[in-house]
C-alpha cells in the first residue's frame, strides 16, 4: 500500500526505555554498542538520554548531530528518574518479558558481523540471555543491558 | 567519542512488542501511522510482522523491500503470539507505564506537521492520552495504539 500524503513524512524516531543508573547504561550502549550520545535533557527529577548510531559517518560535530536529534530516526531514548541508582529500595524495571509486566519485548541491533561482535561481547563481559549456540536458532543471540532489558543481536543480511 | 571500527556498522534494527490481535494492530500502524508492512513471519505458534516506514520514497517493490529488512533500520516488529486475539482469560499486555511492569515506555514517531497529524487522528478516532492541549508540554501528544502502547507524536524541527 503506498502510503497516504498525510503520512508521507512521518518517521520511526525512538524507542524510550527507563533506566536505573544512567553511567551504567551510557557506557553500555556507548562503549559496548557504539552508539553516540546525541542529547541530555536535565530536568528537575529525570534525565532524558538520547542515543543512536552515528548515521553522518563522521562528519557532523556533535552540536549539529544534537541539532539534527528530532530530523533523523532509529534513536534510544533513556529516561533516568534520579535516585534510583542509590534507592536500596528501589526494585528495578521489568525487562517486559516476564509476567506481570509482559509486553515489550526487546530491541534489536544489527551487525555485519555476528560471530565477530559476539565474540567481543563476551570479552568485554556483557551478560548473555542466549549465545549464538543455545537454542535453536544459532545465527541470533540476546545480550542484556544493565537494567535486565534483553537487546537481540542479528546478522545483517540482504534476504529475509 | 568516535566509534569504534568494531561497531561502526552496526545499527538500531527494530523494536519488539507483544500485540493481542495482529489485524487492529496492522490497522493502526499502516492505515492511521503509514507504515509499511515489509514482512510478516509466520510460525507454529506465533506470527512475527515487521513494519517501517518506506525510506525509498515508492522505489522499491514489496519483494526488495522484505529482502532489504535486515540491511535496514527504524523497523517496528510486533509479535502475536496465536489465540490471544479470542481468549477470555487473556488479560492484555502491559504498557510498561504502570507498575508491576513498568520499565518500557514508549515509541515515538516524528510528524512534519503536529497539528495537522493530531487533527487528523482525531478525526480518525484514535485514543489519545495526552492532547496537544493537555499538561505542560503544549508541543507533543501521546496516542494509545490497540494495545494501549503510548505511542509519542512529536514534531520534525531543526533545533533541539
């Protein structure tokens, strides 16, 4: 179906998610799965963070990938209510896959490589809910961020 | 912080959640957000649909846009697991906005135009759960897709 005028510029922009300790998730999704730090928005009792692939392939300044932010798509929004990182009473965020709570499931990162990036997880000491061999599909796996949500590792690949 | 030569490919594929019956859902997420449905996956006991908006502006047929799914990104899969749609005892999957459950927030879409979009699924009859008009923030709405999901309209702008 082609899609209607009214809808013809509409975008897939982000995905927001709710964090416990926002160093710990910014380094995850940084560090461990290269994406940029676009955007904070401090507020008085949450942080919005938000993140995504670098789609500029180096040649946008930070400023203007920050500027671009709402223009562009595929973005993760954290949103860290403070005091949670400290809360001892503080019970965590369901990951969406377990009763009560079930409905979101997970996201998805593609890489060209599975077997390379897997491998790198497992040095850098990301937590595994399923390696490449367990189970039976063997060409994805599930990593798990800091707070517990699952993030599918797949292969990219030019057929369905 | 640039990134690394390890993830510089990699990229935001899809984001997963459970629905309760696929043709409302379909429904919502093409006719009334314009997505396509690039590719439905059907298994024994529960059928995996993915959609996105069309990023080659009408160039691509259905086929090339499947085999293209995962050399793309900005994707929405929506998981139906098979017999919820008719089940009595089923209760509904959670939004992740109240607790227990909570952790899972929302997607967002972009909108070139947020008063005219609004508009529209007014006239749509689409279930709002923040109008342009309520609380503090007069820029952005919040819709609720069939499962009751918050779905964030926010406008395209060049500034963040």
């Amino acid at each position: 179906m082609p899609r209607s005028a009214e809808t013809a510029k509409f975008a897939f922009h982000h995905t927001m998610i709710r964090v416990k300790d926002p160093k710990k998730s910014i380094d995850f999704y940084t560090n461990i799965l290269g994406m940029d730090l676009i955007h904070e928005a401090p507020n008085s009792d949450f942080t919005l963070y938000f993140l995504g692939y670098d789609k500029s392939e180096g040649q946008m300044s930070a400023e203007e990938k920050a500027n671009g932010l709402w223009m562009r798509d595929a973005v993760l929004e954290l949103t860290w209510n403070h005091g949670t990182e400290s809360d001892p009473e503080f019970k965590g965020y369901s990951s969406g896959n377990t009763d009560p709570g079930r409905g979101f499931g997970h996201i998805a990162i593609t890489v060209p490589d599975i077997e390379e990036a897997c491998a790198r997880f497992e040095k850098l000491g990301v937590q595994f809910k399923k390696r490449l061999t367990d189970g039976k599909m063997k060409t994805i796996a599930f990593i798990l961020d800091p707070d517990g949500y699952w993030v599918e590792i797949v292969p990219q690949r030019f057929k369905v």
